[in-house]
C-alpha cells in the first residue's frame, strides 16, 4: 500500500486545519506570503455547511516559492509533481507528507490571465486574517473568494461553490466581482462559471472553457488547449506534452515511482488511444 492511501489516526478535516496553520508557521519564519485558499480559508458564508477539503490550497508570491519550498521541504513535504505537469495551467504543484499530506502550492489561479506577480497584488490587497487551528492566516478577502470559488468551480466543471459564492450574492457584490476579474484577466472565466460563456465566442481560450464546463474527448481538450496556446513556441510544447506520458501523475497514480517499462507500456497505451480516437473522428466527420 502507497504512503498517500495509509490510513492516518486524525480525521481528514483536522488534519487539513493543522497542516494550514504549519504551512502559515513556515511561510511566517522565512518571510514568505501566502494567501490560504479554499477550504477552511474559506470565510464564513460562502461554503456550504459539512464540506471538507482534503488538501491544502495555498497561492504564494511568486517570488517568494523558493522561501516556502525550503520550508516544507526543511520538515519532510515531498515533491510529487512540477509546475509543468501539475495541470493545463501549469500553475501549482503538489507536495505530500506522511503525516500532514497535501499542499497544493500555486504561483497563479487558473482563469486569471494577468502576470502572477500583479495578480497577487491583486488578491492581497484586500486580504484579512482568518484563524485555521487558531493560527492567523491570510486569506484574500469577500470578493475576491467568490471570483476564486466561481473560477475554481469553472475549472472543475461543477456548480458546488457558485450558489453561495455569486447566484446568492446581492447585485452589489457581483458588480464588484466583476470588476475584479476584469482588472484580473478573469473575464472569460468567470463568465464560463456564471453561464455567459457563450458571449465570448471569439475568445481563444472559449474552447477550453467549453470543454470544462461541458467535457468532452482527449482529442478535444488537446485542439482547445492549442486553440488557447499564446504562442507558437506554446502550441509546440502542447505538441511535445501530448505525445508523451506525464511521469508525475503515473507515480500519483501508482504510489511510487514508476519503472522505465511501466513508462513505455503507458506511452504505447497513450500513444495507442489517441490513434484510434483520431480515427474514429475522421471516419464520423
């Protein structure tokens, strides 16, 4: 059995609480700042009563990762996945411990299109101290959670968050959440998050959002994900991505590092079903 699927004596829900507060302890010892995101950070009103998180969502400054990655890593959190491989977006990556489990460590928020270092700003501005196991923690404030929520809800292709987070808000607060997803960039989803995403049609990135609100195959997360691309060196490298196994989700997967065979016999699978998925296209079109 994998270290990740081992039981563990504290229920999941305290141990997310307590592995918020000692990120914030190390985050705080090295001048690292950090916005805690999600879950337990999530102020009082926006998240549905009996929901629990079952890792830890934090968005560090992006200068600073190097200071917050020393720490975790000076305690035992351990890498498991890059930014390059963490998602679409490449905008996190996971790091586990045996006794405190996940920290998902973002640099951006997906939707947000504006240049990370500024998007922080942004968050940050408005931020208040929320206490998790009675440590301060900051955590972006009222507005600025809903537009996360409603964004993280876009991504995931569910509607969990966006009832409390933007259809129960008064038409003041989604005014102002407009308008901080328009100085963000967030424009295009927030608008697949609310269901306007059909009014950005000619938005490159309105494929992607399509496909996750709407799902689809492979082959159509791969054309959106090109679609989205800004530049061709990046549709090169989406090219490059999608051809190749991404070895940190086999070993999420798998529990452990996978061997070089188990890579090639995943690369044929991949390589195997993206053929006949191809195929099956071209003979309904």
């Amino acid at each position: 059995m994998s270290q990740e699927r081992e039981g563990r004596a504290a229920p999941i829900a305290a141990r997310v609480h307590l592995a918020h507060a000692v990120v914030q302890k190390l985050a705080d010892d090295r001048d690292a700042d950090l916005l805690h995101l999600k879950g337990p950070a999530v102020l009082p009103g926006l998240r549905a009563a009996g929901r629990h998180s079952s890792d830890v969502d934090v968005l560090v400054r992006p200068g600073h990762l190097s200071r917050l990655v020393a720490g975790l890593e000076s305690v035992g959190w351990e890498q498991r996945t890059g930014f390059a491989t963490g998602s679409v977006f490449a905008h996190a990556a996971n790091w586990w411990h045996d006794d405190w489990g996940w920290v998902d460590v973002h640099v951006s928020w997906p939707g947000i299109t504006l240049e990370p270092d500024q998007a922080f700003e942004v968050l940050a501005r408005g931020s208040v101290l929320h206490p998790i196991a009675h440590r301060p923690c900051p955590v972006p404030g009222r507005t600025a959670q809903r537009l996360i929520l409603v964004l993280h809800a876009a991504r995931s292709g569910g509607t969990a968050d966006v009832g409390l987070a933007w259809s129960d808000a008064e038409p003041g607060e989604q005014d102002h959440v407009r308008k901080l997803a328009a100085e963000l960039g967030a424009e295009v989803a927030l608008a697949a998050g609310i269901g306007e995403l059909e009014l950005h049609r000619d938005d490159p990135t309105y494929a992607l959002w399509h496909y996750f609100i709407h799902g689809g195959s492979r082959l159509d997360e791969w054309r959106a994900r090109m679609a989205a691309a800004p530049t061709a060196r990046a549709k090169v490298g989406l090219v490059t991505a999608a051809m190749r196994v991404n070895r940190d989700h086999l070993r999420m997967e798998m529990g452990r590092p996978p061997t070089r065979r188990e890579v090639r016999a995943r690369q044929v699978i991949r390589l195997r079903r993206a053929a006949a998925e191809l195929s099956q296209r071209m003979r309904g079109s």
